[in-house]
C-alpha cells in the first residue's frame, strides 16, 4: 500500500556551533567576516602548499571586495552584477565568488571543462554582465575581466553589504533529462539552512572537512561556504585524484568528507585496504548510495557516521538518512524529511516540496511557487520515510505501464561487482519502448552478464526486466559529470 502523506519536520531548538555562536546572518560571508575577529589565528582554508588563517580570509575578501567594486565603478556598472567566475585555482574561486556575494552581485562558478561553446552558451542563458577569468578569452557577450590585472590594493573601500533576499548565486542544473537550466538564488534560502545541516549532519567548528568536488557543482559549493562559516577547516583540491585526497585525509588528520558516490567508491579502491579510522563523518549526495556501496564504505571507514541527503539544485536539501542507524531500509528509502522541510506526494506520485530552502526560480522564467518539483517520482511510508522511484523525465511507458528507470538501476547495483548501472529506454514498435541496461564493473566477464541478468529476473516483473545488457568500461559524462543518458539512447555512444 502507498501512503499519500504530508509530512511536516519541525526544526528542533538549534544549538550554537560549540555554543558559540547562532541567530541569523545577513549574507553568506557575514559570519565568515567575523571569524576573521573570533578566530584569527585559526586555519581557515587549505589549497595546495597555500595555508589561510581565519584572518587571512577576512583580509583577502575585504582586497576582493574593495578591487571588484572598484572595477564595477570603473566601468560604469552601477547596479549589482551577474559575475560569471572561470578561475583555476578553487581558493581564489570560493574567495571571489563570497566578495561578490556579498556586495549583493550574483555569483556565477562556470565549470573549466566546457568547451569554448559551451561557456558562451552558459554566459548568455545566466545574462552575466561580467566575466572574470584567468585565460585569454577571445569571444563573449560580455564585459571581461582579467583577474590577474584587478588591482586588490584600491585604496576605495566597498561599503555595500547585501541583503538576506538578495540573490547571490546562480548555478546551472545537470542536464541529464534535457537542456541545463539556470537557476538563481537568494542569500536566505542558504543561510537559514547552515544551522539546521550542522545539527542533521553533527558537525561542529573543530571539524577538518574535505571538500573534493569542482566548486562548479552547487554540493561543493554549499559544503565549502559552510565550513568557513562554522569556523571549521576547510581542504579543497584542484582536481579530484583519490590517492592525493586520502593522502591529505590521513596527512591532516581530516574527519568529514564530503562527495559523491562514485568518489567514495575511488577512496575504497585506492586504499588497498586501509582503513581511515580518524574520519568521523562522511556526506554523501548527487546519486543514490547503493547499500553494497555504503557496506564497502563502512568497511574503509570504520568509525564514520555515514550521512545521505537527498536533495535538489532548485530544492535543496530535502531529506536525510543515517545509513548505519537506518540500514534495514529498502532501495528506495531517502531517509526523512531535513528539518523545516514539508513533503508530499500527489495523486500521480510525483513530489512536491514546501521549504525555506527553495531556489528564486529559473533564469527568465516563472517566480517560484510554494510548492515546488523537479518531478521525482515517489512516496512517504507510514513510519514518514520518504521513497523515490524515478525521475519522471526518465520515465519509460513499456506496454502501457510506467517504468521507472532508476529501480533497475537500483537493484543491479546491490549485485556484486557492478559499480554503475544506468537503465535507458528504447523504442519499440510494438511494446513502445523497450529497457536496456549499461553496466559498469571491474572484471565483469560474460558469465557474469549471465548471473546479473538470471537475478534481475529473480527480483523484477517481466515488464521491468531489461531486454540487452551491456558490459562498459567507462560512461559518457555530461559537464556536470552526471551521466550522458541522451547520449546512450541516441548510440551515439556505443
């Protein structure tokens, strides 16, 4: 039986960080600012061989918000800007990308793996009046801004701070169910979750956290930014290689990790079985964490508490799940509603979301309603665990009946020795479409391909079943590092 349920979580009585410090911050960078006075001598943020203190920071974001505020009037830019940033280095990024935020201009992180054209095209759909970057740049629709050439010692000191409701970031989405969309958002749908996530997630100003990720993608991001604002020690990479991050984790005694679920799969594997014993904490979104995955993990890091969220670029964090406390749930559990976040499901399943954490809306396009869905597929139990069954984009109609791909993908990835999965429909004249399934694994043979196809059959209807499997060494990737499935259903891949 399903359950159409609302389920509302409450927020509980929050603590202050270490009984600190609490309340409500104006902007992103507010309490990060006052670290620099609470915290001055701690470290703040690592890179590479380039250590920062807490004051460190505090200074570095004053020079970037005096020198961009200072270009802005030099060039006649007198309202608050959509600043596109394409800088190499992650720290500088993060460290521009909070001085514009906090001039109440709208940041824009542009992923360094586009393509000439791919950029262009990012650039127009987020109207960026400005783009700041550290590469010759020969061809945009707006102004460009040399980053090596901005002078930090302007003696002209910004005096504009911005405002909860002011948006501050515009990130793009995956673009795995069709052409990525701009999104925006304000200072406040951020902010008003930073105490909620440091209570869910148990995290604490003391902590090392390493945060792996591209500060492209919006998980990263929001990890980075609230680190810094608990006062805790932020690690950021220059690109992700598992063995360099484990060597940091083990080197700076790091005890929270964020990432996705193929990086922690990257962690077990370049471990050759050592276990990380010091790492307390690891967050896990983007992608469904498969219960071979998380045994694999407990495994690598004994001692860790091992979060999941599942979440939203437009939404959010939405729900979490605990997976060693909550570990006898089925695939499809995604734990219960984040704290303050309203649920339902309608009469056609799909998920609806109320939450003081949603986006602005999409660049161009409609104000954002009260209740808002990127149309997940799903439902609440009686115990008020959410479940989700699919992306209703991916959705397949196989002789009349829906299918969900992201079920199969689900169960293949419980079956030993398959890493990644991901299910894709073709057309079929008479069935309308048919399932086939990729299959990602290491030293998965053909007798193998016949073991996962005998127990699909075990485990899923007739209709559900997928009609080829293919064995893969790799997946073609979007930008966003999600996976092509338009480039899988066209062949262009194969």
């Amino acid at each position: 039986m399903i359950y159409r349920l609302t389920i509302l979580s409450r927020s509980p009585t929050m603590a202050p960080f270490n009984g600190q410090r609490g309340g409500t911050y104006v902007h992103i960078a507010d309490q990060i600012l006052k670290n620099g006075g609470m915290l001055p001598h701690k470290t703040a943020l690592v890179y590479k061989d380039r250590t920062r203190t807490y004051r460190d920071v505090e200074t570095d974001l004053h020079s970037y918000r005096n020198a961009l505020s200072a270009k802005a009037k030099e060039c006649g830019f007198v309202r608050p800007l959509a600043f596109a940033i394409d800088i190499e280095n992650q720290d500088e990024l993060l460290l521009v990308f909070l001085a514009a935020a906090s001039l109440g201009w709208t940041g824009i992180p542009l992923n360094r793996k586009w393509t000439n054209n791919e950029r262009l095209q990012a650039l127009a759909r987020a109207e960026a009046d400005v783009l700041f970057t550290d590469r010759p740049i020969s061809e945009a629709e707006c102004a460009v801004w040399d980053s090596r050439q901005v002078n930090e010692t302007t003696e002209i000191e910004a005096d504009r701070f911005a405002q909860g409701n002011d948006l501050f970031y515009l990130g793009f989405t995956s673009g795995s169910t069709g052409a990525p969309k701009a999104y925006v958002r304000t200072h406040h749908s951020w902010t008003t979750s930073f105490q909620p996530a440091a209570e869910t997630f148990q995290l604490q100003s003391t902590n090392r956290v390493s945060v792996p990720g591209s500060l492209f993608h919006s998980l990263f991001l929001f990890a980075a930014v609230h680190t810094l604002h608990m006062g805790a020690t932020l690690y950021l990479e220059p690109t992700f290689s598992p063995f360099d991050v484990l060597e940091t984790i083990k080197g700076e005694q790091v005890d929270v990790i964020y990432g996705v679920p193929t990086m922690i799969e990257a962690f077990v594997k370049a471990s050759s079985n050592e276990t990380l014993e010091q790492v307390d904490t690891i967050i896990v979104s983007g992608a469904k964490w498969s219960k071979i995955q998380v045994g694999r993990a407990q495994t690598q890091f004994p001692n860790a508490k091992l979060y999941e969220f599942y979440g939203a670029s437009e939404l959010s964090f939405i729900s979490s799940l605990h997976h060693r406390s909550q570990s006898t749930l089925p695939p499809t559990a995604v734990g219960r509603p984040f704290p303050g976040v309203t649920i339902q499901a309608d009469d056609e399943e799909v998920l609806h979301v109320k939450s003081p954490y949603l986006f602005a809306g999409y660049k161009g396009g409609a104000p954002v309603k009260e209740w808002e869905t990127v149309g997940d597929i799903g439902f609440i139990d009686k115990t008020g665990v959410v479940h989700v069954k699919g992306r209703k984009g991916n959705m397949l109609i196989i002789g009349g009946i829906n299918v969900y791909p992201e079920e199969v993908e689900q169960l293949a990835k419980e079956i030993e020795g398959v890493e990644e999965a991901i299910a894709i429909g073709k057309a079929h004249p008479y069935w309308g479409s048919q399932m086939e399934l990729y299959i990602k694994g290491r030293y998965l043979s053909q007798e193998d391909k016949k073991q996962i196809r005998t127990r699909l059959k075990e485990v899923l209807p007739p209709i559900k079943r997928p009609r080829r499997l293919h064995l893969v060494e790799a997946f073609p990737l979007l930008p966003s590092g999600k996976v092509d499935r338009q480039a899988l259903r066209s062949g262009r891949y194969e």
